[in-house]
C-alpha cells in the first residue's frame, strides 16, 4: 500500500492510498453511525480517514487522551464503551451493559 503525506493535496484515499496521523498535529476527531475518523487540521483540503475499527454500530460519542494516545467512543446499540489507539490496534470494550428483556 502507498503512504501519504498530510501536506499533500493530491492524496487520493479511494485508491487504497494510506495516511499516517504522525505528521499531524492538529486533528479533528469525527463520530459516524458506524464508523470513526479522523481529519487532519494541517491540510488544505481537511480529507477524512477513516480509523480501523470493527464492529461499530451506533457511535454517538468519541473522545481522545493524548497523554494515553487512545480513543474512547460509545456505542449506544451495544450499550458499550470502548477504547482503541488512532491506529486501531488495542481494541478493548471498557463497559459492555448487558441487560435482559422479560
């Protein structure tokens, strides 16, 4: 897979071109119904990367430690909370509600 730098205008990520957060130093965090992204602050053309994760369902919510370097993010379908690194490596649910219907 290509790589790209986030300075350059002429990334194309339906390609299969590839973006790394280590050049950035501003970036904007984005909650999806399914999916969580990215956007670096430090380009012109503000592109969305789309993080690594599976099995979102829901998301309403996402927050970053940049001491930590994870991302936490709630998924309100399967009551969870849940945290991973940008890169989606150290996928953890830190809070799995489990409830039962009668």
């Amino acid at each position: 897979m290509e790589s790209c730098v986030l300075d350059a205008t002429d990334t194309d990520l339906d390609t299969g071109i590839v973006c790394s957060l280590t050049a950035a130093s501003s970036i904007l965090l984005l909650v999806r119904r399914t999916d969580l992204r990215w956007v670096s602050l430090d380009t012109v053309d503000f592109t969305d990367v789309v993080l690594d994760i599976r099995n979102i369902r829901h998301a309403i919510a996402v927050e970053y430690d940049p001491v930590e370097q994870y991302v936490y993010w709630t998924d309100d379908e399967m009551q969870s909370i849940r945290r991973a690194f940008l890169d989606g490596t150290g996928q953890r649910f830190l809070l799995l509600s489990v409830y039962i219907r009668q």
